[in-house]
C-alpha cells in the first residue's frame, strides 16, 4: 500500500510542476472526468451555468487542492454537486482536484494535499 500511495504521490507531482495544466492528468484521471464531472462542468471545463465553471477565478467554494476534495467528497448540500467519496477512492478523488483546478490558467500550481505530508 506504501508503495501504491508513493507511485501515485510521484504521479500527481509530475501533474503540479511548473506549466502544469488539465491536459497534463492522466488518461485514467481523464476518463474519470469525463464519466464523472464533464455531464455538468463540460469537457472544457467551462460548465452548464456559471457556478460550475472551472476556467475562471470564482471559485465559490475555495480553489486549492484542498478545496476541491472537500467539494467532490461530500458533495454541496442544496446544489447539483453530489458526493463522490462512495463512488472514487481518495486517490481518484484527489488526482480529479489536480486535474479540475487545472482548467483555470489564472492559479498558480499547487502540490495535492496527500503529497505534503
């Protein structure tokens, strides 16, 4: 499990380097995104109504990595955005944060909060 977790730490960190945008993730994190978040964010990230759009700095809900997990795992209570932390693992919930935050070039890239520690 150690060396599952440092495989994908090392993974994620090549997704957060210098330049590092959404189409930087993985296939794997790509499909995800698309199965997962595209019917609403769209595959451009720009989202079905302004709230849900990736490509701007309003991030209603706060734009780190950490943010971001928060969101996808427990979802928004009174909105659209479900809970994911059923359906994804940690690692898969946390690569689609990289991947998502990605989308808008206004951020500055951040390390995933798993690769901190």
């Amino acid at each position: 499990m150690a060396l599952k977790t440092t495989v994908f730490a090392l993974s994620l960190a090549g997704l957060v380097g210098a330049g590092a945008f959404a189409q930087d993730a993985t296939d794997e994190t790509k499909d995800l995104y698309k199965t997962k978040c595209a019917a609403c964010h769209l595959a451009d990230g720009k989202g079905a109504q302004p709230e849900m759009n990736f490509t701007d700095p309003k991030w209603e809900h706060g734009s780190s990595v950490a943010d971001i997990v928060k969101v996808i795992t427990e979802g928004v209570p009174g909105k659209a955005m479900v809970s994911f932390k059923a359906q994804l693992s940690d690692e898969q919930i946390e690569a689609l944060a990289v991947y998502v935050r990605g989308f808008d070039k206004t951020l500055k890239p951040e390390k995933p909060a798993k690769a901190k520690k």
